[in-house]
C-alpha cells in the first residue's frame, strides 16, 4: 500500500526542479521531476518519498490532512493509555 501527503508548497528552486513542502507543519524539500504539468507556490500536492506525486485540489487536501491529524491524535491517545495500563 502507497501513501501520499497532501503538502503545501512553500517555495520552488528551478535549478534543482525540486520544492519546499509544508506537511503537516514540517517542512520538507521534494523532487518535481515526476510532475508533468507546472506546479506553482500555494499549490496542495501529494507527497510520496521525496517525490511530488501530482497537483490535489485545497479543499481535498485540507480535508485529508484533518483525517490525518485526528488519526495521530488516536494514537496519540492510544499509546498514552498503553503506557498508563504499563506503569
């Protein structure tokens, strides 16, 4: 199973057809040379392994980042009650 994250690019370097991505309040830097259609600052793209994927509409990615935000909280809270249970 592949999984891409939804990302906002924050700045793009020409010389190295690679960008800043914002994921989840981390920035990380991605090659666009998978990308064939042009891909601009404020864009919402999917990030897989250091690769941008494809260009996704804000709506969707905002909406995918919420789902991925409450399933960290999950396991947030789930870890926490494990260690509670192992103290």
């Amino acid at each position: 199973m592949c999984l891409a994250i939804p990302s906002k690019v924050i700045s793009i370097n020409k010389e190295t057809n690679t960008a800043t991505l914002d994921t989840l309040g981390v920035s990380r830097e991605a090659s666009l040379d998978l990308m064939q259609e042009e891909v601009n600052v404020g864009d919402f793209v999917l990030l897989h392994i250091g690769y941008v994927m494809g260009k996704i509409d804000e709506k969707e990615a905002k909406l995918s980042l919420e789902m991925y935000e409450e399933i960290i909280k999950s396991i947030q809270e789930e870890e926490q009650e494990l260690d509670i249970k192992g103290r």
